[in-house]
C-alpha cells in the first residue's frame, strides 16, 4: 500500500492536465480566429460602404458638372448655330477638352444637334451616321426619357467597356439634343485598386442586373469570377443600382492560426511540462499530511481489538474512511440517543407542568431548563392551547411525513413569532391535533395589559397559519399567572376556552375575555325548545324547521361550550327517536338505520355550530321527503289531511270529539282513532290538546286577556282541565309561562 494513492492521484491528475490544457490553447486559437473574422467582416462591410460612396461621389460630381454647363448655356453656339458656326463648334470642342481633361474618370464626351444630327466630340465633329457610337445614340433617341448611367457596355468598335452618362439639353425639354458622358471600365478599376491600397483585398464591381462588371485583383474577367467565393461584404449603391463586394485575398484572414510556428509548437511543449512538473510537486507536498494521518491510524489499532473478518484496506483512504465511519456511526448514534432522551424528558416535564400532580419549585425549575436549552426566568406567564381546525380533513390531506413536517414547521414558526415580541414560547404536542404552549415573558405589568399584548401574538401566530399553509387553528389562552404552580390552571382555562370554539368559530384566538360574559344554565333554554321540535317533525309540520333555525341561532347569541352543545343535540336525537317510534314501522325502520346513526356522526365530527346546523337541518329534511312520499302513498292520505283542517279549524268548539268528527266526514270513531295513529304517531286526544294548547299560548304571549276566558276560548269549559292539559303538553302552568314570556 505504499504510496498507493499518490501515484492514483498522479495518474488522475495528469491526464485532467494534459487534456484541459490542450482544450483551453485550441479554444484560444479558434476564439481568436473567430474575433479576427469578425473584426475582418466588419472592416470590409465598413470599407465597401466607403468605396460605395466614393464612386458615387465621383459618379455625382461628373452628372453635376454635366449639369451646371448645360445650365450654363455654353453649349448653346453650337446647338443654334448662332454666329459663325465654325468658330462656334471649335469653341465648344474645346471646352469638352477642358470637362475631360478636368476629371480622369472620363473617358470621352460628346453632342449631337438635333437640327441635323451632327455630333461634335471633343476631338472631332460628324454627323450621326458616321459616328463610331451611333448605336448607342440613336437607342438613347428612341428612348428621350432615359437619361442617367448605363450599364456597362461597348462602345463603337474599339472594344472599350465603358459606362455612359445621358443629358438632354436643355435639362428640362431636351428640344437642342443629347450630352453623352463615357466613363472607362479601366478609369473605374483603377479609381477603386487606388482606395484598396494593399495586395490583400479585392473589390468586386456589379451592374444593376446583378453581373460580374469586373475586379480590381486582376483585368481576366474569368480570373476575377475564380475568387467570387472569398467576397465577405456587399453593399449596393442607391444612385447606380450597382454593387460593391469586397473581399480578402489568399484564402482566408485568419489562417495564421492555423499555422504554428516552431516557436510557438515549443513554447507551448515547455509550458506544459512545467505544469506537469508543478503538478506532481504540489500532489507530493499535498499528500504528506495524508501520509502522517495513516501513520497514527495505524499506531492507535490494535491488532488484538480489530476484527478478523475486517479486510485489509485497499489504499490509505480506504483505511481513514473506514477509521472515521467508526467515529462517525459511534457519535451520531450517541447524539441521538442523547437528543431523544432531552426529548422525552423535556415533554414529561411539560406535562408533568400541566397536571399539577407533582410540585415543581424554582431551583427543579431553573435546572431543568437549563438543561433543555431555555431560560428559566421569567415575571409572568400563561398557558395556550393551539388546535388544528378540520383535523379529519388534515388527516386526509397529507401523509404521515407531510403532517410531521408540517408540525414542525408550526413549532418553529410560533417560536420565532413570539421571539420578535421578546417572548419565550415553549410548544410540545399534547396530542396530533393540539399544541400546548407556555407563554413566558420578563416584563411585569397588569392582568389587562397582559392580555392584551398576549392576544395580538397569538392573533399574529394564527394569521401567518391561515396566510402560509394550507389549514387554520384555533388558539385558547388561559389566565396570567406569575407562580410555577399555578401554570395547571391557566392549562385548565386554556382547555376550557378550546371548548367553546364550537359556537365561536375556527382560525380565531379564544382568550378568558371571550367566556366571562356567558351565562350558566342558559344553555338549558334550549331543552325546552326540543319537544316542540320532535312534535312538528313527527306531525310533518314544515314548522321544525324554523323552530331548529331559532334554536341555533340561540345558540349563536349565546357562548356555551362544545360540551353543552352535545348534551342538547343528543336531548333532540332521544326525543326525535322517541316521537318517530310512534309511527308506523316502515318510517321506524328508516329511522333507525339510516337517520339515527348519520345524526351520530355529524354530531362526532362537526367543529362549529354552523357545521352541526348545516348537517342535522339536511339530514332531517331528507328524512322529512322521505316521510312525506310515504304518507302521500297511502289511500287515505287526502281524508286525514282534510280530517287534520277541520280540527285546526273547529278547535275551540267544546263538543269536538271523534263522534262529531265520524259524523261529518262518514267514518267510524274506531276507524278515525287509527287513521290518527298511523299517521301522526298519536290519539286523537292528544293531537286536539296540543292544537288547543299551542293556541292558548299564543294569547297568554300576546294578549292581556285572563286565562279563564282563554280557556274558554280555546275550547275548556272548565279551567281546572285546561289548566292540568297546559301543565301536561308544556311542564308548566299558563300563569307561569305568560310571565316568564311576558317578561322576555
């Protein structure tokens, strides 16, 4: 194993070396060749569009000095022969000398009269049919409007290429005759090889119809067309219509990249060795620490204590990762178990705070704290209890990571919330749905204040919930204590502010403020809304609806507990059950297996008292269809209903009765009796009381009359029975119910 791993290192290090070394030179010289051809396109395109202006500057100056000696009328003598038209011809030709003489672009100019088609140049004078270029004449003849540079052409019958510049003198109506301008092929090569002024670069020169004119690197035209194919600009001029294509010649620009010299190929040989020399002398420099660590890896293992099935190491950091895998497993496995005993007792001792059961003084106190992590001081305190709001739904939601991650996440941010208001937040998880919190802060003020502040913290922690994630709490606070052992009852005030969350609603904090005003025993006005309720279910009476809504909205305007609120709902459920019994066995059946156990479900999961209504109103309003279809079903459906009109209506009369009733609609006593049973669940009797009664307390509610006149009105001769048939249907006697309903 002896110097294993360096000669690995060398072995990996100096190919990495060699490769990245050669990638980084070819990356240079490519990047260079690129700038250059770059750098060399851009000139061209700037000196083509130069050369471009040039020529067409050159080009304007001869079509502006054409038109300024046409302007000038010095052509005039010769056009309308005025004076001597000898004299007035060589005056002319010699002033076409001058225009020559005066631009080297132009090859020869000339003039033909119109009157009589004589053409005098600037050596001689002929007529036009004599005249060398009379084909170009009498095509510019053919066409007046066609005036400007032509393309490249050969003039008469010299074989000179030329290019021709047509005016019409005057400039206006042309009515004298023509000024034709030629400029040579040659004059324009050697115009543009001028502005190249080196061996390097070529211009190329086409006409309007996109043809090779001709180049300036060589007077073969076929020459010229061999290196079309190294052209890089090309501008076109807007005057002529000609373009300009400019190129470099050799090849390419950028070729000497191409070619290292022996120097270069050296330089770069030398480079890398040194590199590679500075290599290994840094791989031998950076091993020795590793050297030195193996030696006492070896010198701390005793061969008695290692183990035999243990294989050798392959190299030395086989050995060291083997040496600190030991260390590693051995201290993550004792701070592990040391953070999960810190854990469990840090949560006993919470809870032990909680119960009360065992006294804890201020030196247990600071101690065990400390050891936790946290600061025992503090001038006041209080107890909160954070519930997550749906549980089931969150249970649904998440998996089991997912839900500790997410309570994680809570702690720690109701830590860092009440850390920003220099309060210590103590959290531990007293079950999966509820967070106990103890509240602990330095500063000494009163109750008020104390709530106060504490209320808008926790209104803060419950605000980043709904804001942050995907679920609500509900946040109790218990009462302010400044002693260790009266943090259980502020725990105790806590859990018992959680239980009117039901009736004052999800995401919201509950503080001892929010339960002081209740009233006890309110609760128990409610019972006395139940009976009536399962009566008007059970008679099919759309009126228990209203009554269930004013019973709930009673509940709303009052703050009672969860607790409460079951002791009344299962009140309801017992005296529904107990009225459905009465009726036939079919709706019994339906009643039992269908509606009495969803009632005990929604009455397990609800939340809040808008859950509950929302459940137990759609329940017994699809249990009310149900009823009503099969009541409707039966034959004799229509006759009871009319028998149920004409005892609301007659119930005041004294001689109602089954005979009256059997008289008038033709039916036996026995047979009406039944019909009543099956229908309603009660006697005849009984059905025409509570109509009595239900009428007597609406005029004890709203009428100053005595209640032996309403007892007579409603149909009792004797008072001493209305009055035990009052007592009987509502628990109470007519004086006592008109002044306690009086009184409201």
């Amino acid at each position: 194993m002896e110097k294993n791993w360096y000669n690995r290192l060398l072995l990996s290090y100096i190919p990495i070396f060699i490769i990245v070394s050669l990638v980084l030179i070819i990356i240079f010289l490519l990047g260079a060749a690129e700038m250059t051809r770059k750098e060399t396109v851009r000139a061209n395109e700037v000196f083509s569009g130069q050369a471009t202006q040039s020529l067409e500057y050159s080009l304007r100056a001869i079509n502006e000095m054409m038109n300024r000696e046409i302007i000038s009328n010095g052509f005039t003598p010769f056009f309308t022969k005025s004076g001597n038209p000898y004299i007035a011809a060589n005056e002319v030709s010699r002033k076409l000398n001058e225009i020559k003489l005066s631009n080297p672009l132009i090859d020869s100019l000339y003039l033909y009269r119109h009157q009589d088609g004589v053409v005098l140049g600037h050596q001689s004078m002929q007529t036009a049919d004599q005249f060398a270029d009379r084909a170009f004449l009498t095509q510019m003849l053919e066409q007046p409007g066609r005036t400007g540079w032509s393309d490249p052409r050969t003039l008469g019958t010299e074989g000179k290429v030329v290019v021709s510049l047509t005016r019409t003198v005057p400039l206006l109506t042309g009515e004298h005759g023509l000024m034709v301008v030629n400029v040579s092929q040659r004059a324009l090569r050697d115009f543009l090889r001028g502005m190249i002024g080196n061996e390097f670069s070529f211009i190329h020169l086409y006409d309007s119809s996109g043809t090779l004119w001709f180049g300036t690197e060589s007077e073969d035209l076929e020459a010229v067309s061999a290196s079309v194919g190294r052209e890089i600009s090309d501008v076109e001029s807007g005057y002529t219509g000609w373009s300009i294509r400019s190129g470099m010649l050799g090849g390419s620009p950028f070729r000497a990249f191409a070619e290292l010299s022996d120097v270069w190929i050296v330089a770069i040989m030398a480079t890398l060795a040194v590199g590679l020399a500075w290599l290994i002398l840094v791989s031998r420099r950076h091993y020795r620490p590793v050297v030195s660590l193996v030696k006492r890896i070896r010198d701390l293992s005793s061969p008695e204590t290692a183990p035999e099935e243990t294989p050798p190491a392959k190299d030395e950091f086989t050995l060291i990762e083997s040496a600190l895998s030991k260390i590693v497993q051995q201290s993550a496995e004792y701070r592990k178990q040391q953070e999960a005993d810190i854990v469990y007792k840090r949560r006993h001792f919470f809870h032990e705070l909680m119960e009360g059961g065992r006294t804890i003084d201020m030196e247990e106190w600071r101690k065990e704290l400390r050891r936790f992590g946290m600061d025992p001081a503090f001038d006041e305190a209080a107890v909160g209890l954070l519930e997550i709001d749906k549980y089931a739904a969150f249970e649904r939601s998440y998996s089991g990571n997912g839900k500790e991650l997410l309570r994680y996440a809570l702690t720690n941010v109701i830590v860092e919330i009440a850390a920003m208001r220099s309060v210590q937040a103590w959290p531990e998880w007293i079950s999966s749905q509820q967070l106990g919190l103890l509240f602990r802060s330095k500063r000494d003020g009163s109750e008020q204040d104390f709530e106060d502040w504490l209320r808008e913290l926790c209104e803060h922690m419950v605000r980043w919930t709904a804001d942050n994630l995907k679920f609500s709490v509900t946040l109790s606070i218990g009462s302010r204590t400044t002693s260790l052992s009266e943090l259980h009852l502020s725990y105790d005030d806590a859990l018992e502010a959680m239980k009117y969350k039901s009736v004052l609603g999800n995401g919201r904090v509950i503080g001892q403020q929010d339960i002081r005003s209740r009233s006890e025993g309110e609760v128990y006005k409610g019972l006395q809304m139940v009976r009536g309720i399962a009566q008007s279910y059970r008679m099919g009476e759309e009126l228990w609806a209203e009554q269930l809504k004013q019973m709930f909205d009673d509940f709303r305007s009052r703050i009672i507990s969860k607790d409460d609120l079951i002791n009344v709902m299962n009140y309801l459920i017992y005296h529904l059950f107990r009225e459905m019994m009465e009726l036939p066995g079919e709706i019994q059946d339906i009643w039992k297996d269908e509606v009495v156990p969803a009632l005990n479900e929604a009455l397990e999961r609800f939340e809040t008292v808008d859950e509950l209504y929302e459940d137990v109103r759609r329940l017994l309003e699809e249990n009310a269809q149900k009823l009503k279809l099969l009541r409707e079903g039966k034959s004799n459906h229509h006759v009871i209903q009319e028998v149920r009109k004409f005892i609301e209506e007659q119930a005041s009369n004294p001689n109602l009765s089954l005979s009256l009733i059997g008289e008038r609609f033709q039916m036996s006593n026995s047979y009406v009796s039944r019909l009543f049973k099956d229908e309603f669940g009660e006697n005849f009797v009984d059905y025409v009381a509570k109509v009595r009664i239900e009428h007597a307390k609406r005029l004890l509610r709203d009428t100053g009359e005595s209640i032996h006149h309403i007892a007579t009105t409603i149909g009792y001769t004797n008072y001493m029975t209305f009055n035990r048939v009052f007592k009987k249907v509502t628990a109470t006697t007519p004086s006592e119910y008109r002044s306690r309903h009086q009184a409201t």
